[in-house]
C-alpha cells in the first residue's frame, strides 16, 4: 500500500507481501504479480465498496437516518424534559420535533409540487410555537420550577449534543459526495441546533449549582433559535415563490470552495502515481478515482479530474513520452514538498499525513 517516492520500512512490506503470498493473492517469480484469485478478490472488495457507499452514504440514506436520529433524539428529552421538569429540555425537544414536522411538511410539498408554499406553512408554524415557548420560559424565570434527575439530563443533552455534531459531519460529507444542496442547508441547519443544545447544556448544568433560573432562560433560547430559522423559512419561501432560489446562492459555496483547491490537492495523489510508473491519462484518471476520489469532500466528476490533469501540465509537472505521460524533475521536486512528513518512533517510521494515503491507497 505504501510503496512510492519515500523511505519506508522494508521489513512491514516484506511481511505483509509474504502474508499476501501465502494466501495464493500474489506470486513471485522475478517479480510479484497478482494471481486469478487475488483479482477476485480485489473485485469482490471493489463490489464491497460500491454496496457500503450505496447503503450509508445516498442521499436516501443520509435523509432516513437523519429522521430516525431526530425521532429518537425528541422522544428521549420529551421523556427526560417531563421527568425533570427541565424547561430547557422540553424547549429542545420541541425544537427538534418541529425539525421533523417541518421535513415533513417540505416532503409532502414536493410530491404536490408546492415546495415553497409547504415551506411557507412550516415557517408559519415555527414562529407560532417558538412565540409559546419563549412566553412559558420568561414565565418561569420568575419562578423557576426545582429540577429533577438532574445528572440524567446532563446525559441526555450531552448525546443531544454528539449526535447532532455525528449527523451535521454526515450530511456535510453526504451533500458534498452526492452535491446536494439541499443536503449541504440541512447540515448547516443542524449544526444550528447544536448551539441552542449548548443553551440547554449551560441551564443544567446552573441547574445543579442551585441557579435555577438558568433553564428557563436556556428556554428562552432555544424558543429564539425555533423563531428564527421560522423567519429564514418564511423569508427563503418567499424568494423561491417570487423565482429566486436563494439557497442555491448561499450553499453553494461549501461546494465551490472544495472545487477551487482541487487542482492543488489533486496534483499530490496524481503525481504519485506517475512516479510509480509512466501512464497514459486515463490509467492515471482511473487510479485517482479509486483512491483520491473516493476520499474527496465532495463527488468528483469527470471534467474536475481533467482540471487537475491541466494543472499539471500547465505547471510542466509531467510530460508526454510517446503515448503515456511521465514526471518531471520539477513534477518530482513538487512531490517532495507535497508529500508526507516521516518520522521515527523508536524502530519504526511512521507516516504523519494519513489523509493524503487514504487518498491514494485504493487506487493502486
């Protein structure tokens, strides 16, 4: 897997080779070369592969885990919040509940093909029970009720708080592979939320230490978070009815700005990869989807691989020999900066930047 421009070390790749040979994957006679069922076995990987991407990471999948996710999320502090008299946990679930409500009033809008005026009505609805949240905490910031299960509640904001960053981080990585826009607002959406989370989270934990106080004001909080994305809601709903389309606008940038440095970023694993061997395009092309492609924040097409290839030639990073292209010396000066940084831990090297290998491992 490591095999390239550096110096690493010899006795990992001897033994890893052996153990690829005795299991009959790899042979060796004045060379190594794979065997009828080491290719086998890399097809049944490759098949492996494009199973696991279909099933966790489709825009479907992103869609129904996140759902669920938020289902189970605002039943266990609907329960909690009741349990503790926590008006900051009951805000939160409400929060995420309308969450729900309004994914499903958008849902329903596309299949009538009235997107924006669903997304109307769910923003409508936002306000409505932000207002009545908002008007029971300030209430109770007079008289702030006693706190039960406090610990329990901690607990419940807390996995609150690391499922929501899980699924922010997995409808990023989502929307970007599959560039869906969508995707890319809900995730930005998401990660929202989080803050009104940590509102909840400082409630409690003034809860404990005998402020009380706190979790309505925490309440109150959350019910600004709930109005305010109502507002954006009704607002965005607005430019879309009046044939705008604002979210295109303002989310897109998460996409563009993973585009702008994919020629810099990409010239690493490609360069790799011509200094294992001269290669037409193509091969190189084919080699970078398996590996670079695959690990790329977002879904690469056919003409941004070409936007790397450009950047190499016109930074005469590699040049034609006969049918196949090769590195240059520069190409290869350019690589030495690039590449990882190696150190040494005792007796063994270890590799510093595992990103850039994932980057590449598959594609060989």
């Amino acid at each position: 897997m490591y095999l390239g421009y550096w110096q690493i070390n010899s006795k990992l790749i001897e033994v890893n080779l052996s153990c690829l040979a005795d299991e009959g994957l790899i042979k060796y006679s004045d060379k190594y070369e794979i065997t009828e069922k080491g290719l086998e076995a890399l097809g049944k990987k490759e098949k492996d592969i494009e199973r696991y991407y279909l099933r966790h990471l489709s825009k479907q999948a992103c869609a129904a885990y996140s759902l669920w996710g938020n289902v189970g999320l605002s039943a266990l502090e609907f329960i909690i919040g009741f349990l503790s008299g926590s008006i900051g946990l009951i805000a939160d679930a409400i929060h995420t509940a309308v969450d729900i409500i309004a994914s499903a009033i958008t849902w329903i809008g596309i299949k009538i093909n009235r997107e924006a005026q669903a997304a109307l009505v769910g923003g409508i609805i936002l306000c409505g029970i932000g207002v009545f949240i908002a008007f029971t905490s300030i209430t109770k910031i007079s008289q702030p009720d006693q706190i039960h299960f406090q610990i329990i509640a901690l607990i419940t904001i807390v996995i609150n708080i690391a499922v929501n960053a899980f699924f922010s981080f997995y409808k990023f990585y989502v929307g970007g592979r599959t560039r869906s826009i969508s995707l890319v607002a809900d995730a930005y959406h998401t990660k929202t939320d989080i803050w009104s989370s940590v509102a909840v989270l400082v409630g409690l934990l003034g809860a404990t230490m005998g402020l009380l106080v706190l979790d309505a004001v925490a309440g109150a909080v959350v019910s600004f978070f709930i109005i305010l994305g109502g507002y954006e809601l009704i607002r965005e709903s607005n430019k879309v009815m009046r044939g705008e389309d604002p979210k295109l606008e303002k989310f897109s940038k998460f996409l563009e700005s993973h585009l702008r440095v994919l020629p810099e970023r990409g010239a690493f694993v490609s360069l790799w990869f011509f200094n294992l061997k001269d290669m037409t395009k193509q091969e190189n092309f084919e080699r970078m989807k398996k590996g670079f492609g695959r690990r790329y924040p977002i879904g690469l097409k056919d003409e941004d691989y070409e936007s790397i290839y450009v950047h190499l030639e016109k930074n005469c990073l590699i040049e034609s020999s006969q049918d196949c292209f090769k590195i240059t010396e520069k190409g290869r000066e350019e690589l030495k900066i690039l590449a990882p940084i190696i150190i040494n831990v005792g007796a063994q090297r270890r590799f510093m930047d595992l990103k850039k290998i994932n980057w590449f491992a598959e594609g060989l």
